[in-house]
C-alpha cells in the first residue's frame, strides 16, 4: 500500500491519494480497486459503479460533503 498527501497553496486544498492492493466487488465479486459508492454503500468496482451513475454519484457527493464521514488516518514512521 502506498499513500501521498499533496497540499496545494494556491488553491488551500489537500488531496489524499490512498493505493491498497485489490479486494473483491460486493456486488459482481470481480477483484479490483473499490470504492464505498454501491446502493447501501458497499464497496464495488469502476464497472459496477458506472452501471448506476445516478446512485454512485450521489454516494460520491455524500463523502465530498464530509456530511456523515468518518476519516482514519494511520501515523507511521516514514523514511524521508
């Protein structure tokens, strides 16, 4: 697994990148890169999310709102 954390001055935003290694789609049980955007918020790959754009989107826009999120950020030494 592998992370960065890029904080742009000009525009105040920080971003997070998280890679994690493949798990399997809740919903067709195809491996690949999940994300939480499924009808009951299960985990589901690119195709499966593309099959309802309407609810991925909505689910998106959920965690984009920080509305009902919750964030676990991991401390680890690094190397530098």
């Amino acid at each position: 697994m592998s992370d960065e954390i890029v904080y742009s001055p000009k525009t105040g935003l920080t971003r997070l990148t998280c890679v994690t290694s493949p798990k399997h789609c809740e919903l067709c049980g195809k491996s690949a890169e999940l994300r939480p955007y499924g009808p009951n918020e299960e985990n589901i790959c690119f195709e499966c999310g593309m099959k309802d754009v309407e609810t991925t989107t909505a689910q998106f826009a959920q965690r984009m709102s920080g509305v009902d999120t919750l964030a676990v950020i991991e401390e680890r030494d690094r190397e530098v």
